[in-house]
C-alpha cells in the first residue's frame, strides 16, 4: 500500500514526479488556497501533509489527521507549525532550508533599491501619461553604495544579503542571538553589534530573523524611536516581527525616512497607513523565482519519500521522533 498525501497545492512537475511512484497523492489544484475545513476534511485518512506557509499545522489538524506521519512545509520559515505538538503525536515537521537563501536575498535588495531610489513612485509616474521630463531635482532619492547596512538576524539569508553589500562597498554591521564565527565574520567584512548599536548606526536595517515568541513584535516603537529618520527599514522575514501599527506611526512622524516590505502582519491584509509613496510594497514573493519555489517543492516531496523509504527526512525539524 502506498501512503496516503495530501498537499495543499499543485506543487511543480519536478515534485510531482518525485512522489508518483511511491505514494498517492491528493492535490488541492484550485487557485485560491483551500479552506480550513477542507483542509481538515482531506487530512483525515492521509500519512502526510505537504504544506505551505498559509496552513497551520496545530493540535487542531493533528487531531483531524490520526494517521499522519509527516509535514512537510514547502518554505523555510515554520511559525505554521506547532512542532512541539507534532512531536508529542510522533509527527515529524519539515522544512526548505538552504535552497532560497540566494534568491531571497536578491529580493530584499530589490526592495531595498526600489525604497532608496524611489523606483515605485518613478514607474507609476512614467507608466500615468504625466511625465514631463528630465529635471535635476526629479525623484531625488538616497544613495545605496557606501552607506551601513544592518542586518538583524545574521543567519543563511541575513549572511547572503551581506555578501551583496561588499558589491556596493557598504559597511555591513549585523545584530542576532548567536555571534557568527570569526571566519565568516571576516570573510563578509561584517561587524557585530547590540542591537541597540545597529539601529543608531544603520542607514538600512534589513530583517532575517524567524518568527518566533522573542521576535513577535520585536520592532516596536521604541526600535524606531532609536533608527535614523533618514535609515529605511527592509522585511522579508515575517510580517509580525514588526509592530504594523508602531511602523505606520514612525512613518507618519518621520521617525524613520521609509520602509520596504514583503511579509505583514496579517496577510493578504495591508493597512491603509502602509500604503505611502516612501513605503514599496510586495506580495510575499521573496523566495518567488521559478527555479528556487520548485527546489523548495521537490525538498519537500523529498522529506516526505525518504520517511516512507526507512530513511530520516533531511529537513526534519523534530529529529528526535524519528526511529531510523
Ligand atoms: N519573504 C519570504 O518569502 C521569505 C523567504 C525565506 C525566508 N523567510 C524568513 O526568513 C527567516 C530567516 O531564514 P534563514 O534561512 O536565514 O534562517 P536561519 O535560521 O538561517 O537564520 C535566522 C537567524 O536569526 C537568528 N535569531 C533567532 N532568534 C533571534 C533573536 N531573538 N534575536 C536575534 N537573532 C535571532 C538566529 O540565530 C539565526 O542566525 C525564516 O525564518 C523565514 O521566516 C522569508
């Protein structure tokens, strides 16, 4: 008998044929994401869950799922995922690491050029029919190349966006809850910092740091009382690292100069008060290139055949409720 999939989305060609032998997969193929109750409804008899970032895996699916083995999340992050609750049921959780670190760190520097060089405020004036032509002081934005970019969270994306800033001959100071090793530190000419320290100093404070009980808010007034009101702050990470409402009021009092964002609070959900032409907003595509979002798939399908193969899934978060 072949195990019983569910995954939540079409996945890509790629994955689809890593699973087609060896188990029977279930796909939700419809644009929209599946409802909750659907989703509920299609875990009861399956041994695994291929899931993205808009499902949560918690007791309540767990309770609906009694024969499920594994989840397999189709992205990096896994605040979706109760993955102490999983390990008290002996379900393995996994994840995408390592495979869009690359590509999401090219996107938090789109964000951070669009901000800096106004390029939303320049493409919707030259696509309205109202331009009128070169003047000197036109969309006059602020320089990238030798300002100080601090990265908070220092880890494969935070250490990858790094690596880019030596292009543009910036100083790179960075803040996280373990200091990198010297080698890497050296290699990337990047500096430790409290945080305290980085937000004082940085022109551009970009955000890798996971969504977990510490970092939920971590950007608070208080944190934007301490930037620069000329620094721009970049999230790619999760949108509720950063206190919405706390960053609506910093921009309005210009506290900080402006904002580029991917991830919100509570998506699809934007707040009026983001909508400002010093702020470049993005629908949650950081990772969002062909050839990275179908590694990201293949990953996945990938943990979901090694466990069922006798093998331990690369990726598993909860190693410890694996026997092999
Ligand atoms: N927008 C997107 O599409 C997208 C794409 C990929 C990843 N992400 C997000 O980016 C996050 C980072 O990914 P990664 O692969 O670099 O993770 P990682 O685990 O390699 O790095 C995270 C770093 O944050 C540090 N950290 C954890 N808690 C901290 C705290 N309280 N204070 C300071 N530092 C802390 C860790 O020590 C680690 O160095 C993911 O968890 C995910 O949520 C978003």
């Amino acid at each position: 008998m072949k195990p019983k999939v569910f995954a939540t989305h079409s996945l890509f060609d790629a994955a689809r044929e890593i699973l087609k032998d060896n188990c029977e997969v279930e796909y939700w193929t419809r644009p929209e994401r599946p409802p909750r109750d659907e989703v509920l409804r299609r875990v009861k008899d399956k041994e695994a869950l291929i899931c993205l970032l808009t499902e949560k895996v918690n007791e309540e699916l767990l309770q609906a799922a009694p024969k499920l083995r594994i989840a397999a999340n189709v992205a990096v992050g896994f605040d979706n995922i109760d993955v102490a609750a999983c390990t008290k049921r002996g379900v393995v959780a996994t994840n995408t690491p390592g495979v869009l670190d690359e590509t999401t760190a090219d996107f938090a520097w789109t964000l951070l050029m669009a901000v800096a060089r106004r390029l939303g405020e320049g493409e919707a004036l030259t696509r309205s029919g109202n331009w009128t032509g070169w003047d000197l002081d036109q969309l006059v934005g602020t320089d990238v190349w030798g300002k100080t970019l601090g990265l908070v969270g220092f880890g494969r994306i935070g250490r990858a966006v790094a690596q880019r800033a030596n292009g543009f001959r910036m100083r790179v100071i960075y803040t996280d809850a373990v200091r990198a090793p010297a080698e890497v530190e050296n290699e990337l000419h990047a500096e430790f910092m409290e945080m305290n320290a980085l937000l004082e100093e940085a022109d551009f404070i970009s955000v890798h740091v996971p969504l977990l009980p510490e970092t939920r808010g971590l950007f608070d007034a208080s944190k934007f009382r301490r930037m620069r009101p000329t620094a721009f702050l970049i999230n790619t990470a999760r949108g509720p690292v950063v206190d919405e409402a706390a960053l609506v009021a910093a921009l309005e009092n210009k506290k900080i100069a402006g904002a580029a964002l991917d991830v919100y609070e509570k998506e699809p959900l934007i707040p009026p008060g983001l909508k400002r032409p010093n702020v470049v907003l993005a629908p949650h595509i950081a990772s969002a290139s062909l050839e990275t979002r179908t590694k990201m798939a293949c990953m996945a399908a990938e943990n979901v055949i090694a466990l069922f193969g006798g093998r331990r899934p690369e990726n598993a978060l909860n190693p410890e409720v694996l026997k092999v």
